[in-house]
C-alpha cells in the first residue's frame, strides 16, 4: 500500500476594498455621530453569503456592523460559463 498524503485546497481569501470619506457620507454615514472615533479606514467593501443570498456590504470592521447591504450576484463571485452568452 502506498503513503497517500491527503489534497489540501488552495486557501480562498476575500478582498475587502478600502471605502472613502466620500462614499461614507453617500451611504447616510456620519463618523462623528455614528462611529465615534473611527476614520473610513475602519471600513470594508466585500461580498456576502446570507440566508438571502449574495450581498456587497459595507461593514465597520471593529464593530462588524452593517452600513450597507445591495443584493449581488445570484452566484456571488461563481460565473457560469453561460453568463453574458447572447442567445439571440
């Protein structure tokens, strides 16, 4: 019998944009008031897997709490090789 080292699968990161003052202030986001003492470094972009499915949040990473939340793809990062194809 031959020694058979298990597969280990690449890892998988996300990445999670950094989001501006701006984009703060056109979500309704007011530092002073709503996070007292963050900077918009305390933010993130990235997508989500939830019970409703894919979403692109905005999250205060310390806090993990939600700023924004716009539904995604129904796939979320997976294309099928049919998507975008014209059938016409």
């Amino acid at each position: 019998m031959t020694n058979q080292h298990p597969t280990v699968a690449p890892p998988r990161y996300v990445d999670r944009e950094q989001v501006t003052e701006q984009e703060l202030r056109d979500l309704g986001v007011d530092l002073e008031q709503d996070f007292p003492g963050a900077t918009a470094a305390d933010f993130r972009r990235y997508p989500v897997l939830s019970e409703g499915g894919w979403f692109i949040v905005v999250k205060h990473q310390p806090s993990l709490r939600s700023v924004s939340r716009e539904r995604w793809e129904l796939f979320g990062p997976i294309q099928l090789t049919s998507h975008g194809l014209d059938l016409s």
